[in-house]
C-alpha cells in the first residue's frame, strides 16, 4: 500500500481511467453534501491566495490492462467526492465553452476524457452501471435532453443554480478561479493498494457496520497517546469521562465551539486536525484537557438552560435556544467563562444575551440568511476583549449594528409583508407572539406551554368566509392569511373555520389581551388585518428596540408610490411600473429556481397558474405561467417580498427603488 499526498489535478490529470467496482454503491450525494461542497469553494474563491482544502482520501487499486491501452484504477473508496469533482468540472467546461472554446477543450482534453481513446476506455471515470449513461450525457453535453432523475444530472443541475447566483463581474474569470480551486487547492491523500491487497476486503473494512470513529473519538486517542500512562487513567476519569457522559453525542460538536471561541472557523471534518494545531502549540495536554472540562460546563447549559441556577439567565438562555442561536455558541461560551470568573456582571451577562436576541429577532423578520453568523460570531468576542470589563455592552452594539443588523424602515417592511407562519417558521413566530403579548404587562405572567398559532382568518376558507372578505377574497387570503396580523395565540382548538364573530366571541374572555383587543373590530378583512399589524408592529418596536447610532427614519408605505428601479441579486433593472417589478420579479424566480417557482404556484394559485384564463387581467412569463396583474402596489410588494422569501433569498437580494 502506497499513501502520498497529492493535488486533484495530478490525480486525474494523464490516460487513465477511474471504475467505480460492482461491490460500490451508486452515487448518492445530495444537495447537503453539494452544498458544503460549494460553500468551501465559494470561501476558497474569495481569497487572494486560496490555502489547500483537505478532500479526504481516495484509496484505488490497480487493474491489468494491455501495455498500449489506458491506466486503469478500481475507486475503492471516494467516488462520491471524485465523481462530484468531474460533474463540477464537467459544468465549468460546458458554461465557458461559449466564452473561450479553447479553454474548454483544455479541461475537456485534460481533466475529463482520454482524448484518444475508444469506447469505454475514453472516460477518465466510469461510474456504475447504474450512474453510466447520466454521466456519459453530461460528459457529451446531452444533459439538457435528459430527464433530471439520475443523482448526478440532479448534481450538476445544483451546480448550475448556485453558479448563476454569484455574483462576479467576469464570467471567464469566475469560471478559470473554480477550475484551478477544483484541481489545484483540493488537496487529498492518495492510497494506492498493492497488488496483493483483496479490493474487496479493504472496502469492508473501510466501510464496516460497525459505529464509525467520531472527530471525538479520534480527539481522546490522541490526547491519550501524548499522556503518560502512570496519569492515564486518573485524567481520564476526572476530567475526559464527565465531560464526555454530560455530552454524549453532542462532545464533538462543543470542541468544534470551543476551538471556534478564539476566533478561527473549524467545520465539522477539521475538528481533529484543527486541535491537533492547538495542543501542540499549547505542550500541555493535561491543561487542555482540564480547560475542556470548564468549558463543557457551560455548553452543558447552554443545550439545557433549566440546569443554570438564575433565573434571568435561564430564561434569556431558553429564548435564544427557540430561535436557534448555535451559531452564537462560540461567542456565549467566551462571555459565560468571564460571568463564571466575575470578569463581567450577571447584568451586563443579561443584557448581552438581550441583543443577541434583539439581533437574531430582527435578522429573522428580515429574512437576512443565517450562513453569515458563524463567520461574525466567533470574531466579535476578541474585537470586544479590549473592553471587558469596561463596557461590553455597548461594545457588543457597536459591533452588531455594522454586521447585517436591519434598521428600522427595512424592519417595518418586512415585519408587514412577512409570511411568519410557515413550517420552519412556526417556533420563532410564537416566541414573537408571546413576547408582544407580555410587553403589555399584564398582573398575572402568563404560562404558554398549551399555547398554539391560530388563524384568525382561516387556512381553509368557508362560503361564510369568502362572503365576508369580499369580491378580492383570493388574494387577500393568499397574501394575507400568513402575515402576523393575522395570528394570535389561543389554548383552543376547536376555532379553526368559525366566523369571526364566533372567534371574537371567544376572545372577549381570552386572558392575553392581544385576543381582547379583537373587540374594537366589527369585520376582518385586509384594512383590519393591516391595522392590527401595524400595532402589533409598534410593540415589536418597543421590545427589540434599534440599538444602533445613526439616522434611523421607517419609510412610507408603497401606495401611490414609483418605481424606478428593481435590485435582484446585484443585476439592475429599469422599471417604470409596479407591474414591470412583479414580472421581473416572477421570471427572475423562474430562471434561477425553477422547482421553487412550481411550489410557488401551488402556494399562490390564485395568483399564478398556467390557465390565463382565471386572471382578470394576466401577464405571461417566459417559463408559460400567467400572472394576475390585476393588483394594487401594497398587493404587489407584499406578494413579492414572499415569494423572494420563499426561493431563500433576502431582502438585501431585492430591493425596489421607488418615488
């Protein structure tokens, strides 16, 4: 068995062939695994010198082939990642065919087929029987005509998508930095057998039913390799077997937040490697350890808050964990240590948990996606040590307000248009909901525990319901029926499709007084959902207050208003209508996510569908769907801030400039 380390390109690079044999499973790779995949390209492209990304190994064997013909390897282990590397190779090739053909042919003549060759022996990869005809089809560039089912046209259709999204002046340049990412800062160990070895057998081994090794795992053989074994087993018992009993599978996650509190970023499969930097830095193994242990007490409570003994700090720990603040955890495990050290103040400790929440909340209302926070987390504590103990929390605020931290215009618009009641939604929307309710302060704290969302104007509407909307029934439920106004919170469940008057009824002896507050509404229709929205808004306002320090103006609604220009994803478009902005709007959403576009239509089908004749008044987009156009600007924003929510993107992704 041969092992050296080596780059992607020198891998593939030559006449030879990689076969994925019999005994190996078919390529199963998803967009979980295509999306860290990318994300790690994504973070390489961005720096001026890309560092080398370890890929993990690929183990191979050797097969007899005749003296003149191709150098042939059995893939024993790495197919997934090796094969997505020829599917992303695959796609650079056929996007920069158009720009600069002779480059293409570089990386096809190099990097993906054996130029010379016949038959089978042409392709550097041959996967499974099973994979072979949708790889061949990307291979020749017949993808388009071949139906999405296989696993790896679906990788390379992903690719697609998440390249048409960056946003990059020139498109050869983007395309030569992804080529020279994939072969040359991936770096791998490459493990070729012997002859002698049963391909077979080391596959097995490789692929045991046996539990796997975790990053843990492997953490604790090497601490206890560097121990002597007079010690051994006393450390391990005080301070390994704790640690890693309070933890449980949770063990490997808290060294990956405790290697993270100094302010590096560590995925998931550097934990090992990236200790392994720190501990023989530190030349203290038993320090480490011991140090671990603290900390594991405080991520202890972080996962399960009952176990902190103040209150306050309790409850602000169980806040932040229902609107899933992990990426904090770095950041909370640096300031719980200097709360345990009396280094800060038990108030200064709750009032940072407080803008962390004002942050998070505010960020969600916005739709601002979350992949940014592990990279502002785990940087803010050593911007902020300067500082402690002096004023944290101001310090913590002047930080946050310059990292994504939506003012209060942004915050009003989103906070009105919003659809918070979908599936990943719904926790975050009754912590909303709650909160709001007890900011009014009521003598007796409420208990929320059998506490549901209920819809005021039902999911499914009823003759009776209809009638009561009136003639734009359909979109004022399509666009409406989600949005905070029209939420409470109620222990009953038997309300569902009652009238409104049955529910007003109900409310009237309600003890939250959002639900009493339903008596000065005779109807409840979109003036009154809007109504309510806006006051709910103002208590939003004044429970996650703006903590920043500039110029904070909340704009005017879109009624009556221009647009001029629409922003998608850093391209500028000229509109002179709210009708130019919803069409724009729609075919964006079509190009760049097709699937999301079709469960789009099924959430607002009386809006979009493919029968123009159910609109009063249509508008047909590239894709062959059919818009109602017939709508207001108020319509027309609020439709588009959800669809733009629906497909993943923010509201810094789309933005109307208006007069």
């Amino acid at each position: 068995m041969q092992a050296n380390e080596t780059k992607l390109r020198q891998l593939i690079e030559g006449t030879k062939q990689y076969l994925v044999p019999l005994f190996q499973r078919t390529y199963s790779w998803d967009k979980k695994e295509w999306s860290i995949l990318w994300d790690d390209t994504r973070e390489l492209s961005q720096l001026s010198t890309p560092k080398p990304h370890f890929f993990g190994s690929i183990v191979t064997a050797p097969v007899t082939s005749v003296p003149q013909g191709v150098s042939k390897y059995l893939l024993i282990d790495g197919q997934q990642r090796l094969t997505t590397i020829f599917v992303l190779l695959t796609l650079v090739r056929d996007k920069v065919r158009a720009i600069q053909n002779s480059f293409a042919e570089e990386i096809n003549e190099t990097l993906l087929v054996n130029k010379f060759q016949s038959d089978l022996d042409f392709y550097k990869l041959l996967p499974t029987q099973v994979d072979r005809t949708a790889y061949k089809n990307l291979i020749h560039q017949e993808n388009k005509n071949f139906k999405a089912e296989n696993p790896i046209t679906k990788a390379y259709e992903y690719f697609e998508k998440r390249l048409k999204q960056e946003k990059i002046d020139s498109e050869l340049e983007k395309l030569k930095k992804l080529k020279i990412i994939l072969t040359e800062s991936f770096s791998i160990v490459s493990i070729v057998l012997d002859s002698s070895e049963n391909p077979y057998l080391v596959f097995e081994s490789l692929n045991a039913k046996g539990r796997p090794l975790t990053q843990a795992d492997l953490i604790r053989n090497y601490f206890f390799m560097l121990i002597s074994i007079d010690e051994q087993e006393k450390i391990y018992n005080e301070h390994w077997l704790p640690m890693q009993e309070s933890l449980g599978e949770n063990l490997s996650e808290f060294i990956r937040h405790f290697l993270m509190k100094d302010g590096g970023i560590v995925k998931q499969n550097e934990i090992y490697s990236s200790l392994k930097d720190k501990v023989s830095k530190s030349n203290n193994v038993t320090h480490y350890i011991k140090e671990l242990k603290t900390y594991s007490t405080y991520y202890k409570k972080l996962l399960e808050p009952e176990l902190e003994s103040d209150e306050s700090i309790k409850k602000m720990l169980i806040r932040l964990n229902r609107i899933e603040v992990t990426t904090a955890y770095p950041l909370l495990l640096n300031f719980y240590h200097d709360y345990s050290r009396q280094k800060l103040s038990r108030d200064d400790f709750i009032e940072i948990l407080k803008v962390l929440e004002n942050y998070l909340i505010r960020r969600f209302i916005c739709n601002i996606p979350t992949n940014q926070l592990n990279k502002i987390f785990p940087h803010l504590y050593s911007s902020l040590s300067s500082q402690l103990p002096k004023n944290p929390v101001d310090g913590i605020k002047s930080i946050l307000q310059t990292k994504g931290y939506p003012k209060d215009s942004e915050f009003k618009i989103q906070f009105l248009n919003k659809k918070f009641y979908t599936t990943h939604n719904t926790e975050k929307t009754k912590l909303i909901l709650e909160t709001i309710e007890d900011s009014y302060q009521s003598k007796e704290p409420h208990v929320y525990k059998d506490f549901s969302i209920e819809h005021i104007m039902p999911q499914s509407l009823s003759v009776e319901w209809k009638n009561h909307l009136g003639e734009n029934w359909k979109e004022v439920h399509e666009l409406y029926v989600d949005t905070i106004g029209n939420l409470t919170l109620t222990g009953n469940l038997e309300l569902s499709n009652k009238s409104f008057e049955e529910k007003k009824a109900y409310f009237k002896h309600s003890n939250l007084q959002m639900n009493r507050n339903f008596s000065q509404f005779s109807r409840w229709t979109r003036a009154e959902i809007e109504k309510r929205t806006e006051e709910l808004f103002q208590k939003a306002l004044e429970v996650w207050k703006y903590f920043g320090s500039e110029n904070n103006q909340i704009k005017q609604n879109v009624t009556g208003t221009r647009p001029t220009e629409l922003k998608i994803l850093g391209q500028n478009f000229q509109v002179q209508s709210w009708r130019e902005v919803l069409e724009t709007t729609m075919n964006t959403i079509a190009d760049l996510e097709p699937d999301k576009f079709e469960e789009l239509a099924k959430n607002f089908p009386n809006l979009v569908g493919k029968d123009k004749n159910q609109f009063r008044k249509d508008i047909e987009l590239k894709n062959g769907y059919f818009l109602e156009s017939n709508l207001s600007a108020e319509y027309i924003y609020k439709f588009c801030n959800q669809a733009i929510e629906m497909i993943g993107l923010s509201s810094e992704d789309w933005q109307v400039i208006y007069q």
